[in-house]
C-alpha cells in the first residue's frame, strides 16, 4: 500500500484499516507459533503497513488545527528552570 494512496482515504477509512491489519497480523503471529508460514515476509509488509497508516493518520491529526484556525496554533513553554543554590 502505497502513502500516496492512503492519504486519498478518510480519517474513518485510515483508522478501519489500521483495526484490519492488526488483526490479521496478530493471527499470523498466532499461527507462525504453531506452524511454519507459507510467507513469512507477510509479516514484514503487515507491520510496514500498518507503520505507513499511522504515519499518515497522524499527518492529518497534525494538519486538522492548521486547516481549522488561521492562526497557528501557540505551543506552551516550559516553566523556567530554577537556579541552583
């Protein structure tokens, strides 16, 4: 699954993969303990893609505020540290 792709789909739509990927990827480690797997590299491309969908997920979150208000958004500042004695 190509980022590019992803980004065309909608948050709901991003999050609903996420939830099917997991959940095949958590059976196929159920079952890589079990049995030899035909492929074993899907596991390596599930949890690529399962990386590759929340990179993009939180591309939009971070995106959302800036889109929404004109102004960007203030970041908070630490208090000041206090001088040693």
């Amino acid at each position: 699954m190509l980022a590019s792709d992803i980004r065309d789909l909608s948050e709901a739509d991003v999050r609903s993969r996420i939830a099917e990927l997991e959940e095949e990827l958590f059976r196929l480690k159920f079952r890589s303990a079990t049995e030899t797997l035909e492929s074993p590299l899907k596991l390596r491309h599930l949890r690529k893609d399962v990386a590759r969908l929340n990179t993009v997920l939180r591309e939009k979150q971070l995106a959302a505020p800036k889109q929404s208000s004109g102004a960007p958004a203030s970041r908070s500042k630490r208090p000041a540290k206090r001088a040693r004695r």
